[in-house]
C-alpha cells in the first residue's frame, strides 16, 4: 500500500498522519487536520519529516461526493440566478 486517505474523526487525523508519515507513504488528509491549537502544532512538527519522495495533501474530499458534485453543477447551469463575483 503506497496511499494512506485519512477519513477518521478529526481528532485522530494528527495521529494518523504521524503514522503515515513516518511509515514514508503518500498521504490525503481530510480537513481539518487538527481539531486545536495543540494539534496543529504536532501537525507542524510533522510537516519537516516528510520526504521528498512523498506526497501528502489535505482537503475536502466530500466535493466528490455526488450529492455535492451535483448541486454544483446545479449552480454552474444556473439553477441561482446570475453568480455575482
């Protein structure tokens, strides 16, 4: 296994991730990846570890998910109105 996806309750998500990185792997984490200050701080610490052969990224992965995927295409035919910017 060569991807880690962290999708457990956030608050193991730092936890997970120190796993991860260490056992070298790439790495998706869904958002947050810290539940506090505290957290973030050991996710920082975690950060200088990863090598240059890893990959590790943290985002929304329920913007995939098809329920959202449709409502946003929803929006982007125009089902609001005209979008201001």
């Amino acid at each position: 296994m060569d991807l880690i996806q962290i999708s457990t309750p956030p608050f193991f998500h730092v936890q997970h991730l120190n796993a991860a990185v260490s056992a070298g792997k790439h790495v998706y984490c869904e958002k947050p990846v810290g539940i506090d200050i505290r957290q973030a701080g050991e996710a920082l610490k975690i950060a200088p570890r990863v090598r240059s052969t890893q990959s590790v990224d943290v985002g929304f992965q329920c913007r995939n998910a098809p329920p959202i995927a449709a409502i946003a295409e929803k929006i982007k035919a125009g089902a609001l109105g005209r979008l201001a910017r």
